[in-house]
C-alpha cells in the first residue's frame, strides 16, 4: 500500500490545487496546494512539495483556500476508506 494520496483540484476544466495525504506510524496528515492562477501557472511538482510541506494534523483548524475547502470532506472520505483509518 502506498503511504500518499494525491489529487489535483480543477476548476473550469484546469488544474488550481493539490490535496495530499500522508500516512506514517502516528497517523494521517493531510496538506494541500494552491496556485494562483492570476499570475502563475499550476505546477504539479512544484504543488506536490508544498502540499507535503503543509501535511500536518488538524488541517480543519488552519485557515484554507475556498477551492481546497469545497473538496477535503469528499478527500477526507477517500483517504478515511484508503486506508482503513478515521481521520
């Protein structure tokens, strides 16, 4: 079994933002990326390595990007049945 999840957040069609989440010995931390595409373009790579950055517990209790926001309980859900944990 793979420890990560990624999935990369799309709106209209391009890709914005990237959900992580990583599993060790104490848990599941979950990390996400936003780009902003008003001035930049998305990044996969680059998104990956700031998501994993940012992949710490509690990620509910941080401030977030509406976009990541909208889809972390559909991610949370998918990681939760992943790998058999409740997050």
């Amino acid at each position: 079994m793979k420890t990560e999840i990624i999935q990369h957040i799309r709106e209209n069609g391009n890709p914005v933002a990237t959900l992580l989440a990583r599993k060790d010995d104490i848990g599941v931390y979950i990390g996400y990326s936003k780009c902003n595409t008003n001035y930049d373009t998305f990044n996969k790579k680059k998104g990956i390595m700031i998501a994993r950055g940012r992949a710490k517990p509690n990620i509910s209790e941080r401030p977030i990007p509406f976009v990541v926001e909208e889809n972390l309980p559909y991610f949370i859900d998918r990681c939760e049945r992943y790998f058999k944990l409740e997050i």
